[in-house]
C-alpha cells in the first residue's frame, strides 16, 4: 500500500465523524451481502437497526452510491421521522416529492400518455391546505382522536403514483415514531409490498419487533439487517485508510488508544483522527509521510471532542438532568444518578448486563435504601416514562429478561472525558 501514488485529499473528506465518509469507509461485508440479498427481493421491505451510531446509515447510503448496484441517490425518497408523525404528513410529504419526479423534463416525454403527473398535479394543493391546517390545530381532543383512525389518504393512493416510478422511501430515525403510527403503517406496508414498492427503515434498536410491530402477513415481507458495532480490526482499517489517503502515520500506541477508546463505534474514532489532524494542522494530503507519536494530542483531541465537538457535553449533561429530576417516577428508588455513575466507571457488554450485575455494580459505588425489585421496577417505569418525552434520545434499553444495554457508546466515551457531567449530580 505504501508504494502506491497517493492522491491528494482534503482533510475533511477524510475523517468524517457525522455522514457517510467515501475514502474511509470500511465495508462489512456481511452487511453488504445481506444487502444484495434484499436487493434482490425488492418485493420485501428492509428494516435496518441496532445501536446508535454503529453505521445503519452509512450502510445504506454507501450502497445506493455504488453504480453497480440497481439503487440510485436520486430515486431516494429520505424522510426523518419524529414522535408527532402520522400517516397524513408521511403520505403527503412523499406525494409532494413524487411531484417533482413527475414534473422533471427527463420524465415528461415519458409520462406524455399517462394522466396520473396531471391527476397528482390537480391534488396536490388540497393536501397541501389539509396539511397546513393540521400543522395550526392546537392539541385537542378532536384532533388526538384524529390521529387514532385511519388517515384518509391512504396506502393506495400513494402506490398509484409509486409504484409507476423508481422511488424508494427511506424512513430515518424510525425508533420516535409513536406507537399508533408503526401499527398503522405495519398494517399500510402489506399493500405496498404487494405492489413491489419496498421501503428502507432505519431504527436504533436490539431487535426489529421492537422497532415495527408486525401483522401476521406483514413477516414475511420484511428483510431484516442488524447492524452490530465495529470490531477492533475494522476500526483499526478506518485508521489505516486516513493515514494512507492524508500520508500520516500514527504511532502504534496511539492507534491502539483510538481503537479502545472508540468503543466499536466509528464516529468516535473518526472523530479522534480528525482532532487529532486538527492539533497538527493537517489540513490536506502530506508530501512527506508525516509521523503522528505524541501520546499527549490523542488525550487534547478526546477533552476537545467532549467539550467543543457538537454540543457534546451539553447533550449529555441535559439528558441526566432530566431523568434525574424532571421525570416522574411513581416508585420508591429515584435515584437514577447511580445508574450514570455505573456507566461512567464500568462497561456495559455488547451482549447486555443482567439487573442484579447492574445493582451489584451500583450498591459497590454507595447505592444504599433500595431493594433490586424497586430498581427493575423503577428501570421499566423509567424506560416508559422516556418513551412519552418527545426530546429524549434513545441512549439504552431494559428488555424483558432483565437486561441493560447501552444503545450509545458516544455516552460512556463523554463520562469518561468530561467526569464532571456525573460527578457534579453527587454535590
């Protein structure tokens, strides 16, 4: 690798610690595999999940970029969803983007016969008025009511104007949709399977039944890909790949410290490398191989990272202060405060850890007037609790054998750098 001509690349397409990086992508090929798979049975929808950050997105969005596969850029249809979302705003935000498919000079001679680009045309302003109107209504009894039946643009008004095109919708951030919502289009996605008009859903869970409540005929029109995080090797080829592409070389104690520290997670360590270039004023493709040894820029670029990078620190911190003050939890342990202080000294195994380790853990650092069923109690009714706050992100889980698992490593990798965050709720 080292004889080969290096091209020259700037910094930024480099280290990419948010979005899809080309020049560092590290492909799993597993995944890739299983993408093809489903490629290849587009009748089935594909629902991608696991952990926060662990390249759902990436995996998706590398593949439809790649010319040898059927998919396009273009023909995605991408659209970020939220706990408020139902099926009126989902439906009509994708016949508004099927407008502009049809109305495009490259498809008008093509559609010159058909009536459906004028039929589309002619509804469009009274859904955009039906839009607008639903956007002002205040909460209401009338209109919470509204959200419990079935919308009246329905499944097979959008598969009239779908399934004539080369469109794939793309749902990220599915995991904060309501739960009225996933049952209603679980019911929807049967119809748009029959029609070959698959979806690709993005979610930040363990398991897809947690994501998409299925109906019985909708299971076997599902294609599931669990996306798991990085393994040290894979971590250690993203280095590999930055250091060939910029003509720098890390010392091997600070690439082996990028690799712990990353945590599986490739954000992280893009994240480091790119701070890390940053401090030594790296800005493009070295013209001499230079030598990155000092152990020190790897410790300055973490505390940078947790401090400056993206409201870091403040995320995190608003994050336990309200669920250490502002959700009501209807049982004798509210002390959640011990929870964090676990998960900023202790790691949480990918697999899970069982409650009574976890209450063991916690009792170790000074948890004391609890019992461990007021804290399994508690832990569900907090997970509940969390589930109706519309600003709370997914960061873990507590499933039905009784087991904690840590759904973001970026948490753990703040605690550590910035221990003040979880040492200050001691005060």
């Amino acid at each position: 690798m080292t004889s080969m001509k290096h091209s020259d690349y700037p910094l930024e397409e480099v280290f990419i610690p948010v979005g899809v990086p080309k020049t560092t992508r590290v492909k799993r090929e597993e995944l890739e595999r299983s993408m093809k798979s489903w490629e290849l049975s587009r009748a089935k929808h594909l629902l991608i999940f696991g952990p926060s950050k662990s390249g759902k997105t990436t995996l998706w969005k590398g593949y439809v970029s790649n010319q040898r596969t059927r998919l396009a850029e273009k023909d995605i249809i991408k659209i970020a969803c939220n706990s408020s979302f139902t099926l009126e705003k989902l439906y009509t935000s994708i016949l508004f983007e099927l407008n502009e498919f049809y109305s495009s000079e490259q498809t008008k001679q093509e559609l010159k016969s058909s009536s459906l680009a004028s039929e589309l045309k002619a509804i469009l302003p009274t859904l955009q008025a039906s839009f607008k109107a639903t956007q002002g209504e205040s909460q209401s009894t009338t209109q919470k009511t509204s959200r419990l039946s079935h919308p009246v643009l329905d499944a097979n008004t959008v598969i009239k104007f779908l399934r004539k095109t080369p469109k794939i919708i793309v749902l990220e951030d599915f995991h904060y949709t309501n739960e009225n919502f996933k049952k209603l289009l679980a019911q929807d996605l049967k119809a748009f399977s029959d029609e070959q008009c698959p979806w690709i859903i993005i979610g930040v869970k363990r398991r897809a039944s947690e994501i998409l409540p299925y109906n019985m005929d909708l299971g076997q029109r599902i294609f599931e890909i669990p996306v798991e995080w990085f393994n040290p090797t894979q971590i250690g080829d993203i280095i590999e790949l930055g250091e060939f592409a910029l003509n720098i070389r890390f010392s091997p104690e600070i690439k082996t410290a990028i690799i712990t520290e990353s945590l599986g997670s490739a954000s992280i360590a893009q994240n480091i490398c790119l701070r890390i270039c940053i401090m030594e004023e790296i800005n493009k493709t070295q013209n001499q191989t230079k030598r990155i040894e000092k152990q020190s820029l790897f410790n300055q670029a973490c505390h940078e990272i947790v401090r400056y990078d993206s409201n870091n620190k403040e995320y995190y911190h608003n994050f336990i202060n309200k669920v250490c003050s502002e959700v009501q939890i209807n049982f004798a342990c509210r002390e959640f405060r011990w929870l964090f202080k676990f998960l900023s000294i202790n790691g949480i195994p990918d697999k899970g850890l069982n409650i009574e380790d976890l209450y063991q853990g916690m009792l170790s650092l000074g948890l004391t007037g609890t019992s461990l069923e007021s804290w399994e109690n508690g832990l569900r009714e907090l997970m509940n609790a969390l589930k109706q706050q519309d600003d709370f992100p997914l960061l873990f889980e507590f499933d039905n054998n009784h087991t904690f698992y840590l759904l973001d490593k970026y948490m753990k990798f703040v605690f550590k750098w910035s221990p003040e965050i979880v040492d200050n709720l001691f005060r």
